[in-house]
C-alpha cells in the first residue's frame, strides 16, 4: 500500500496514461480491484466503489498529491455489511503496487 491521494477529474486523474482502466462495480473490494487490475503495475479504490488501474505513477504528481490517511478511509462498497475495509474516498483514492 502507497497511501492516499488526492485524484482529479480526466485526463489528470492520477492512475492514468496510455495504459490505464477504470471501472466501479457495486460490491468493489480491494481484493477485487487487484483482480481487475492484473497486468498492471498499480492499482487504486476510490469513492467505496471505483477501481483504477495503470502502469505508471507519476512521482511528481504523487509527492504533490499526498493525502491524510483518514481521508481515504471510505468503507468498500462490497464490504458494506462488516465495514471491515476502505476503498479510498471522495476524490481520494487509496494507492497501492502490485507486488511483482
């Protein structure tokens, strides 16, 4: 896990480029984000319900947009029922590198 940062709209969304993907899907996990995103480098939840995925983070533009923690602490949307797990928050979005 990388942390939390601050995303924005397209095209500076921050898991982005010529190899990325975006999708939301009501019962989003971590764990199913990381599923959607094999093959790519990164991956990220967002809003309790969003994942994105892509091969490249910006180093710039992740020291620039470094977020609290407690900002990404949105309960997943697929985690509703135990509220055991976050899945980033409104425009944060809670970072994370696949392990190779």
């Amino acid at each position: 896990y990388l942390g939390c940062f601050i995303d924005r709209e397209s095209p500076h969304r921050l898991l982005s480029g010529e190899n990325s993907r975006n999708l939301a899907n009501p019962a989003m996990t971590n764990e199913m984000c990381e599923g959607i995103c094999d093959g790519y480098a990164y991956f990220g939840t967002e809003n309790g319900n969003e994942c994105f995925c892509s091969d490249t983070l910006p180093a710039e533009a992740a020291a620039q947009r470094k977020a609290p923690e407690n900002e990404c602490r949105m309960f997943c949307a697929g985690r509703m029922n135990s509220k055991s797990e976050s899945c980033g928050g409104f425009w944060r979005i809670g970072v994370f590198r696949r392990d190779s």
